[in-house]
C-alpha cells in the first residue's frame, strides 16, 4: 500500500510533457516533401512520354502491324462500290469489241451484191459451202447477213420460177437441181457402172447409217452374212469410214457414214433419215 500511494505521489509532482515531446500529427506545420509533377522530368521519363504520344497518333503495333500486311485493304474498300459498275462496263465493252474485231472488209458489201457473191461462190464450189467458210471467203461480213442472203437468193429463185434450190447439204449450201428435172438431168448424166451399189451394198449402207457407230460383227448379225468385203468397198467408195473402236475385249473397229453420204443422198444431216413410219407408208 506504501509503494503504491509513492507511485502516485510521484506521477503528480511530475512535469507535464511538451509538444515537442508530443507531436501533433494531425495538424504538424512540418512542410511536406513536394510532389513528383513539381520536379523536373528525368530523360526517361521524356523518352516514355514521346513513345507514348506517337502510339496515340500512329496506332498500336498490332495495329501497324496489321495495315503493313494489307496495304491495299483501305483502298479495296473505297473502290469496292465503283468495280461493279466498272467492270460491266467494262465487259460489255470488251463484247462490243470482240464483235468488232470478226467483222472485215465484206461488210462494206451491200445486202444485193452479198447475194450475188454468194450466189456466184455456191454454184462454183464442188462441195458444199458452210455459213463460216462463206464468211472467211467474202472477207468476213456478219453471219447474220450471210444467212439472211441465203434466205434471200432461194425466195429470188422461186420468184424466178427456175428449176433450182438453195438447199444444204452435208452441213453446207449447194445450188440443185429442182426434183422434176430429174429425168431430164439424168440423160445428161451418165452415171458409171462401178458407182452403183449392190442390194446387198444398200443394205450393208443402210445398217451402218442407222446403227452407227456399229462393229463388222453386229452388221454381221443383222443381215446373217458375212459383210467384210462389202464393208471394204463402202469405205472405199467414201461412204463409210472407220469412226473407233468397240470398248469390248479386242476393241473391234466402229463404222460410220461420212459427208459424201449425205452428199450422195441429198441429207443435211442424219436426221434427215427416212423413219419407220415414212418407210411403211412408201
């Protein structure tokens, strides 16, 4: 109890403590060191802030990077509006020109004397004369007007009333002979001996025309004789020829008409066959 009331007596008597040796935290006059803005900017610090400003302006790396590998992807997009435009226009000139390009000197030729021209080409030709070879021999007019002409001159003719056709053949034009001059052309023309064709010829020609391509083998069959000389002699005379081969084991030869067949028989074109139907009722 005496220790203790000691202790007491001598917290009294005790001097109180000044500021110094309590400082006031909360409202110190100590001044404060300045901040890192009043100071001046070290080098790296200018460098960082440079870099950071031509990013801003320029673009990102990834962005640099990606306008490098597409330096044509702006402009794409701004003339992707105009190509469509352009380029039909451009096509449709390039048509225009191609068309051009065929046509030749022949197209200075009125429409009378293209008819004359073709009329003069088709009689002295000894074979048919296509429309494109008519073309390439009157130095290139339109085909067009070359078909026009044909028209032309067979109305002219039956106008005239002349015993002669415009008429194609074998996938061109010939000048004929009308179908009631027959008898009369046939006393002018002596036709020779070896030209004739067999029955059996006729029906080994026939076969090939309507079955080809068709094999020794399968004419063989249809006719139940052996064909192979006749075969010979139809290729030969240039109204068949060999077309292929069979895909079958031996890959025996194919048969097939030729031009001077339907030359010979006054046919355009295998369509011109006479049918079943047409045959029965003749």
């Amino acid at each position: 109890m005496t220790d203790s009331k000691h202790s007491a007596d001598a917290l009294l008597d005790a001097e109180p403590m000044t500021d110094q040796e309590f400082p006031n935290t909360e409202g110190s006059d100590t001044p404060e060191p300045q901040e890192a803005s009043d100071q001046e900017p070290s080098q790296q610090e200018i460098e960082a802030s440079a870099a950071e400003e031509s990013v801003a302006q320029v673009g990102s790396p990834e962005e640099v990077e990606a306008g490098a590998s597409d330096p044509e992807g702006s402009a794409d997009k701004e003339g992707s509006s105009d190509e469509g435009g352009s380029s039909d226009q451009e096509g449709s000139c390039n048509e225009e020109g191609s068309e051009e390009s065929k046509i030749g000197p022949g197209e200075a030729l009125s429409d009378d004397e293209l008819v004359q021209a073709i009329s003069a080409l088709v009689f002295a030709s000894p074979e048919p004369l296509a429309t494109g070879r008519l073309v390439t021999l009157l130095e290139r007019p339109k085909p067009q007007r070359v078909a026009e002409a044909l028209i032309e001159i067979q109305g002219r003719l039956e106008q005239a009333g002349l015993p002669l056709q415009m008429r194609e053949i074998a996938g061109g034009w010939r000048l004929m002979t009308a179908p009631e001059q027959n008898e009369s052309v046939a006393r002018l023309v002596k036709t020779r001996k070896n030209e004739k064709l067999s029955p059996a010829g006729l029906e080994t020609l026939a076969v090939v025309a309507y079955r080809q391509p068709v094999t020794k083998a399968d004419i063989e069959a249809i006719r139940g004789v052996q064909c192979g000389p006749m075969l010979r002699n139809l290729v030969d005379r240039g109204l068949a020829k060999v077309v292929g081969r069979a895909d079958v084991p031996g890959g025996p030869l194919e048969y097939g008409t030729t031009k001077e067949f339907l030359d010979r028989f006054g046919m355009a074109s295998l369509k011109d066959l006479p049918r079943d139907g047409e045959l029965l009722k003749e």
